[in-house]
C-alpha cells in the first residue's frame, strides 16, 4: 500500500488515493460518531459509483442516492470541526454528474491515463533518439517522421 504516515502526505497519486480509501472506514469505527461514518461511507459509495465503466437507470438513482445521504449528513463534519465550511466547489460539482453521465457517457471517458502514458513513452523514445543537446526541435523531428512512416504503413 502506501508507505509513511498520512499525515506527511503532501501529494498523493490516484492509486495511493485509492489504497487509502480502502481502509479509511475501517480506521474511522470506533473513533469517531456513526454519522460521520454514513457521510464518509456515502461519499466513498459516490466516488466507486462514479468510476463504473457502464451505468444503467440503477446505478444512476443509487449514485444519487448516496449523494443525498452524502448532502444530509455532511453538516456533522462542520458540527465536529473537521471542516469550517462546506463550500467545497469539488462537493458541489457532485451534484452534476449524474446529469453529465447520461449526456456525455461514464467517467472513465475523462480518463487521461492512457495518452499520458503514451506521451512518456514517445518522449523518452524521441529524447533517446536526439543526441542529447538542444533536444526539443530533434524530438519533434522524430515524432513527426514516425507519424509519417505510421501513415505511409496504414497505406500499404
């Protein structure tokens, strides 16, 4: 899982973000009222939903369902201190996704992992090939000549 303490965590990855919130739950029983559980619980409920890559009539009413678990008891994190206000814009977005899912498709159609995967891996491979000075016009020059050598293959 994740190494150290959360609370030196100054930037965390998306698969850290996902670790942690795989035992937070568990953390919180016993520690803190049960309400803060349902707030929490809802909200992880939310973030899950969210990330289906196929949604149907169900799953949209349970994602906004957990929102509204989510809205009803989130006011016990101001009531505890754990948060001064609740004028998140992060939290009030959530209330647009479910409007955004069936007009644009699920969320995983953001995702940028794939082209950012495939931007480190063209742009180690273009710096490979320059010889290592003033780099950029020569890794440009590459990536220009393989989309060209990629098209010429396409017509054969």
């Amino acid at each position: 899982h994740f190494k150290g303490r959360w609370s030196h965590l100054s930037q965390i990855s998306g698969k850290e973000c996902k670790d942690m919130a795989c035992i937070l739950l568990g953390c919180l029983i016993g520690k803190v009222p049960s309400e803060v559980i349902v707030c929490y619980r809802a909200l992880l409920d939310f973030i899950c939903i969210t990330q289906y890559s196929t949604h149907h009539d169900n799953s949209l009413q349970y994602l906004e369902d957990t929102l509204d678990l989510f809205h009803n008891h989130k006011h016990v994190l101001t009531d505890l201190g754990a948060w001064k206000h609740l004028d998140i814009p992060k939290s009030h977005s959530m209330i647009h996704y479910v409007e955004s899912i069936k007009n644009s498709g699920t969320t995983d159609n953001y995702n940028t992992k794939l082209f950012e995967c495939f931007h480190i891996d063209m742009a180690k491979e273009g710096w490979r090939a320059s010889n290592f000075k003033n780099e950029d016009p020569q890794m440009i020059q590459w990536l220009s000549r393989q989309e060209k050598v990629s098209l010429f293959q396409s017509y054969l």
